[in-house]
C-alpha cells in the first residue's frame, strides 16, 4: 500500500505545482513539457492503484458505494 500512497501523493503535488506554475509568467514549451510528465505520473498512478491496490470485499449489489451501505432496499 505504501506503493500507492506514494504515486498518489507525488501525481497530486505535482498537478498542485503545475496549477501554480501556469499563474507564473512561465515559459509555454516548459508547461507543455511539465504538462507531459504529468500525463506520464498520471498512467504510473493508476498502474500502481491497478495492480498494488486492495478491491473491495463487497460486491455493488452489497454496496452501491464502498463508504456506506446502502445496499438495494
């Protein structure tokens, strides 16, 4: 699980980071390329979710959402 902590949090500092760089007077070809990267930890977090993370041991009949049960009444 620390695997995908660790993709979660690195992708989402880095989209935090890129939000504030395009207030900057920054370089367009920079955004662009920062933009990539960021498209490149975008695929290497779900990745890592796909196949590090822990499914649920509910089924969607059980609960519609994992967080509550709210199962079919």
């Amino acid at each position: 699980m620390e695997k995908v902590s660790l993709s979660i949090t690195v992708t989402t500092l880095g989209l935090l980071f890129f939000v504030i760089l395009c207030s900057l007077p920054v370089s367009l070809s920079f955004l662009q390329l920062y933009l990539f990267a960021l498209i490149g930890s975008l695929l290497w977090m779900v990745i890592t979710i796909l196949k590090n993370g822990k499914p649920s041991s509910h089924t969607f009949d059980d609960r519609f959402y994992d967080d509550a049960d709210l199962g079919p009444h």
